[in-house]
C-alpha cells in the first residue's frame, strides 16, 4: 500500500500573528514558518503504518512556493521516503490546491491519502474532503484513530456530539486530527539522511490546472480589541462583581 | 434566485444551530429555502417548515441516509443546487464534512465559517484562529458558504407553515459504511448554546479533579469546556473542547479554570460576553481577554466559589 501525504507550511503555530498596516493580509517577512500541525500527524501515522508492515511507501507532497521544499524535507526527516513539490505562487486556494493533488494523485495512484483537518492559517477545512469529491474516493474526516484492516479503514472520528466509528474502502482520504498520534522530532542522523532523500519538483502550471483564485480578499483587519479587565483578591469579589456589576449570575 | 440551507438534524429534531444558520441566510436573500436530507425525519422536516424565515423544505429519505455520510449527501445537494445561488450550512463538523465535497462538485470555491453578511457575495471570516478577520469576496457564480452559528442569533422557531415537498434520493455511494456513534449524553446546557460555560485546563491536573468543575457548572446551570491540554491528557472527553480546532462558543459568562489561554483556545472563546480566569500564574496569557481575573491555586478558589455562590440566593437558573 501507498500512502500519500500532503503537508502545507503556514506561520508557525506560536507566532504572535500581526494585521499589515496597509490592511492586505498578514505580516509574513522574518517570520517562523513550520508545517501545519495536523499536518505533522498525518505523515506520523502513515509513517507508523509502513512501520507496521502495513504500507510500502510514504510520499509527502506540498503545493505552493519553493521554500515549502523544507516542509516537504521536514516529512523525510520524520520517514517519509520521497517527496513533492508542486510549484505554485501566489494566493492558492483550497479548490485549486485539491485540484493539484488530484493530479499527483492521478500520476503515483496512492491507496491512500492524508492530510491534516485543517490548516491553521485559513482555517478553511476543505481541501481534503474536495480532493476526495474530485476523486469520488470515501472520505474520513477529523481522524483520532485509524486501523488498516486489508482493504479498508477503520476510522474513528471526533464529531461535536462526540466520537463516530466508519469503514471506508480503499482508496481513501483521511484527514487528520491532532490526537490522531505524537508526532515524533526528527533525530540529526536522519535530516542528514533526508538531504539524500529525493523531491521532484513539478510546475503547477504544467499540471493544466487553472489555480487563479475565485475569491478576491478585499480586506485583512485586525480582531476588535477587547477592553482591559481588572484583576480581583478574592472569591468574594469575584462573585460580588459578576452579580454587581457584570450581572451574569 | 433563493438560498439553500442544509438542515442539521438527528432524524427527530432540528439541532439548534439550524436556528441560527437561517438567520445568516436569511441576510444574503430573504427567499431561503431549506434542505432536509435523512430517515424518518418527518417530525424535523416539520420543526424546520415551522420557521417563519423558511419559504420552502426539501425532504429527501432513504435508509443510507440515517447517519448524515457527507458521500451519500452530497449528490442530493448537488442536484438541487442549479435552482439556488447560495448553499450554506453550519460550520460545524456536520458541515465541515460535508460543504466542500458538494463546492467540489460544483466547482465553486467555498467560504467558510463566516461570522457576518456583507452582501450576498461579501462576507467577514476569522483566519489564523481568529487573530485577524478576513473580507472575502465570492466571484463564483454558485457560493458554497459555512457559517459560524455563534455569530448569529437564533430565527424565531414558530409560526411558520412551509411547504414541505419530497425529493427523489440520490443513489448510495457504497464505499463508506457507518459502524457507531458515541454520543456523550448529558442533561446540561449543550456547549455551544449554553449562557454559562465552565472550562478546565492543564491546571486541573487530573480527570478526576474535573468534578471541581462539574460541581461549579451544576451550580451556575452551565455547560463544561476544556483547552485542547486537558483533552489530549484524557482528562475529558473532545466534545468538550474549545478552540481553533474545537467548539467556537459565545456564552454571556466564560469561566476559565487552570487554562492559560493559548491562542488557539482563546480563538474559541474571546467573544464571550464576560470572561473570567482563574490561575495561579499571574502572567497567564488568559488574563490578558479576562474580564475578572484571580490569581489563585484553582484548588482552594473553586471549593470557595461553591460557598460564595451558595450564599447567594438568587443564582439564575
């Protein structure tokens, strides 16, 4: 089996995030870039499962500029065995990044694919289930636990009113949540080996893909301020002002 | 032409955030049309005809369509959709699973989570965990839209009759079966809607410390929260947690209990109305969103807060 994993580098999950001044979108100069955090779960678990005997082959593929090169070069340091990337300025949208991989997908013929629920940058949530309605695949979305039974999946999914179990055949799409797994740090010895790892590198404009975005971002503010609160000596007061003077209990 | 809600539903009742799904989309068009898609989903189909903001419902049944898998759903949705402009739906994990499958179909990029209608192609989103707000202008000619029910009130729930017309189901997808669901079931007030909302954090150090919490959510008739911390050590279970990846709520008071308030839990809860953190560290990110803020070991100022609160007697049920 062969599993695919798409990994997207965003701002760093503790970077303090500022508005531009100019109000076009956020300061991204000199700022810590990192794989996106479900991200690092999803080639945790397939590498666990080409561990487990379960698969033959990790690939880890990212879209987007040539800097996301160290994401990809990040995923072969944790054992992933090859890498991707599409090549693509500019704003990309979740439609268009789908697209992509469905032309990666259609070229390596994956089992598999992973990726994290959510990129913590746009906070969109789609590409996965898109990637899986362009493919006519089964989707697993928000994964907490995944078991590779022969054929098919068992997936366990964390849903608001709690856990849901469901089977899905292969070829699949998961997409994957952080309790998914711990993903592991990569060791010195294996980023040395991961320069040795190869990463194909394709244009996206090669792909025949048309990723000119469909949503014109207008406006990127910052969030309203909320008005500083006050630090109160004890219960009591705490309890006397939420009745008082706050009036919510 | 009209709007398309998809209805969020358990096959007997409309869940809440319906409620508030037709108010957002009753601001891009006033002729919103509703989609109910399940079994034996009559008595909801009903509740949903009974909202004054819905002109029409759409029923589609059929067996595979019980346990809500966005594969079997999508065609349906797909299908309807060249008589509407606007699809939308809950940003929920409802809607999360299921909207951009369908915005894939139609080739139409989504927008999600939306927090206001600007127009019926400009809308207001958070992006990095809502530490910027993002306009957003749709160019596609169908918009698949999620909406984020917390930044909506709930529409009237009466009043209305609604026809309620049946649709053919489209066929199964087959590759993905449903095994189970486990619903934690509990007489509180449901976290995204509650008025009071308690949460603990990494400071609770234990699950079983979690009843400092329950007991002080028993009290204020409040819903119980927790920072992803607390859910990854197994303190409780993930339907309670808040955040970036977890629940958005907007409660008129939020207790923060032992949390120390990274910006993905504070992008779940920085609306609340009144916000109050409890901490031993003063310097806690927390206090910088608190309201009321005290600095003290959670472990002697809950207990306190019980004997505060049971002096009163006037607590709002």
């Amino acid at each position: 089996m062969k599993i695919l994993v798409a990994v997207k580098r965003v701002i760093d999950y503790n970077v303090q995030i500022r508005v531009k001044e100019d109000n076009t979108g956020v300061v991204t100069e000199n700022v810590k870039m990192s794989t996106n955090p479900p991200d690092d779960n999803a080639i945790e678990e397939a590498v666990k499962i080409k561990e487990a005997g379960k698969a033959t082959e990790v690939i880890a593929v990212s879209v987007g500029e040539e800097k996301a090169q160290e994401t990809v070069r990040k995923a072969l340091a944790v054992g992933a065995d090859r890498g991707i990337l599409v090549k693509a300025d500019g704003v990309l949208e979740p439609l268009a990044v789908s697209k992509l991989l469905q032309k990666i997908v259609e070229k390596e013929k994956p089992d598999l694919v992973f990726m994290g629920k959510q990129a913590i940058d746009d906070d969109c949530n789609q590409t996965g289930q898109m990637l899986s309605a362009l493919l006519n695949w089964p989707q697993a979305t928000f994964a907490s636990k995944i078991e590779v039974k022969d054929k098919l999946l068992e997936v366990t999914r964390e849903i608001d009113e709690g856990l849901e179990t469901i089977e899905i055949n292969v070829p699949a799409i998961v997409t994957c949540d952080l309790r998914l797994n711990e993903p592991r740090y990569a060791s010195l010895p294996n980023i040395m080996k991961a320069k040795k790892k190869p990463i194909e590198q394709i244009n996206a404009s090669d792909l025949g893909v048309d990723t000119s975005p469909r949503i014109e971002q207008t406006k990127v503010e910052e969030p309203p301020k909320r008005k500083a609160g006050i630090k109160v000596s004890s219960v009591a007061e705490l309890v006397q002002k939420l009745k008082n003077e706050a009036k919510v209990i | 032409m009209s709007v398309l809600l998809i209805a969020e539903h358990n096959n007997k009742e409309l869940k809440p955030f319906t409620l508030n799904a037709a108010t957002a989309v009753s601001q891009i068009d006033k002729d919103v049309h509703a989609v109910i898609i399940g079994q034996n989903c009559g008595d909801a189909a009903k509740a949903l005809s009974e909202l004054p903001l819905i002109k029409k419902v759409i029923q589609v049944e059929a067996p595979y369509y019980e346990n809500f898998v966005a594969e079997n759903f999508s065609p349906v949705v797909v299908k309807l959709a060249e008589n509407y402009s606007h699809i939308a739906c809950s940003a929920n994990t409802f809607g999360k699973n299921l909207m951009p499958r369908i915005a894939a179909a139609l080739d139409t990029s989504q927008i999600s989570d939306i927090t206001k209608v600007i127009s019926a192609d400009t809308f207001l989103r958070p992006i990095y965990a809502g530490n910027a707000f993002a306009t957003v202008k749709s160019k596609d000619p169908k918009k698949c839209i999620t909406i984020r029910p917390t930044s909506f009130d709930p529409c009237e729930s009466s009043g209305g009759s609604a026809p309620i017309e049946k649709a053919e189901p489209s066929g199964e997808f087959g590759q993905t079966k449903f095994i189970k669901r486990e619903e934690i079931k509990s007489d509180r007030p449901e976290l995204g809607t509650a008025r009071v909302v308690v949460s603990g954090g990494r400071g609770m150090q234990s699950g079983d410390n979690f009843k400092l919490i329950t007991s002080l959510a028993d009290k204020l008739n409040a819903a119980i929260g927790a920072s992803r911390a607390a859910v990854d050590a197994g303190y409780i279970s993930n339907d309670h947690q808040v955040g970036q990846t977890g629940k958005v709520v907007v409660p008129d008071l939020y207790i923060a209990v032992g949390i120390s308030g990274a910006i993905q839990h504070l992008a779940g809860m920085k609306e609340s109305k009144v916000i109050v953190a409890i901490n031993k560290d003063g310097e806690a990110p927390i206090f910088s969103v608190a309201d009321y803020g005290l600095e003290a070991d959670l472990f002697e100022a809950l207990p306190q807060f019980l004997e505060e609160l049971n002096k009163l007697n006037t607590i709002q049920k």
